[in-house]
C-alpha cells in the first residue's frame, strides 16, 4: 500500500497519494490497519481516489465497513475530496455529519484543511 508517513504540528499520520488508488475493495481497510499500527500513527489522510469505487454509495456498505474497521482501532480518516469531484449518494451526508460527531471521520475540500484537523485532534 503506497502511503507516506508525514508529521505535521507533532501529530504523525499516513497519507496516500492523490490519484493512486489504494483501497479496490472495502477489506483493504485491513492493510491500512497494518500500516498505521505498525508505524505507530492513528490517523490517516487519503483522497477520493484512494478509497474504493463505491465508498460515497452509502447502499454499497463499503463506507460503514471501511469506517467501522477504522474505527475499532481507533484510527481517524480525514478524506480530501475536491469540490464536484466525486457524486455522494443522497443518504452519504447524514452519514457524514453522524460520524463527524465522533471525530473519526471527516471530509474535506482542500488538503490543508485535512491535515489541520487531524494536527488538532
């Protein structure tokens, strides 16, 4: 799995690469388990393409599968989406606003708002 260990404000967290996708299937969820624990970091920032092809089809169940499994080890996720570059299913924001209470799961437009709020968290 093509991810980069960056620190930013004392908070390490891996980052994947903006247009690789990593994640084909929901249970790849488990080998970006692996690379955070074995790193030691809790958190990752990925971008749309990282995450598999129905991950914003909130009926596919990839989302709540890939997110659980994050969280059971509490790793946080934030995702960098550039506006209009992805199509949310219409159930996808409620989901979103839920999980952005727990403050494990987040989207973002822009990369610098990512990576400030895992550094804040």
């Amino acid at each position: 799995m093509e991810l980069t260990i960056v620190e930013e404000a004392g908070v390490r967290f891996v980052e994947g690469l903006p247009s690789l996708p990593l994640m084909r299937r929901f249970d790849d969820a488990t080998l970006l388990v692996e690379v955070c624990l074995s790193n030691r970091v809790s958190a990752a920032l990925l971008y749309a393409p990282n995450l598999t092809d129905k991950f914003f089809d909130l009926s596919s169940g990839e989302a709540g599968a890939i997110l659980q499994k994050l969280r059971n080890y509490r790793i946080r996720l934030a995702v960098v989406c550039a506006p209009d570059s992805v199509q949310f299913s219409s159930r996808f924001g409620d989901m979103h606003a839920e999980e952005s209470r727990t403050g494990y799961f987040q989207v973002f437009e822009s990369v610098q708002a990512a990576r400030e709020w895992l550094s804040k968290q």
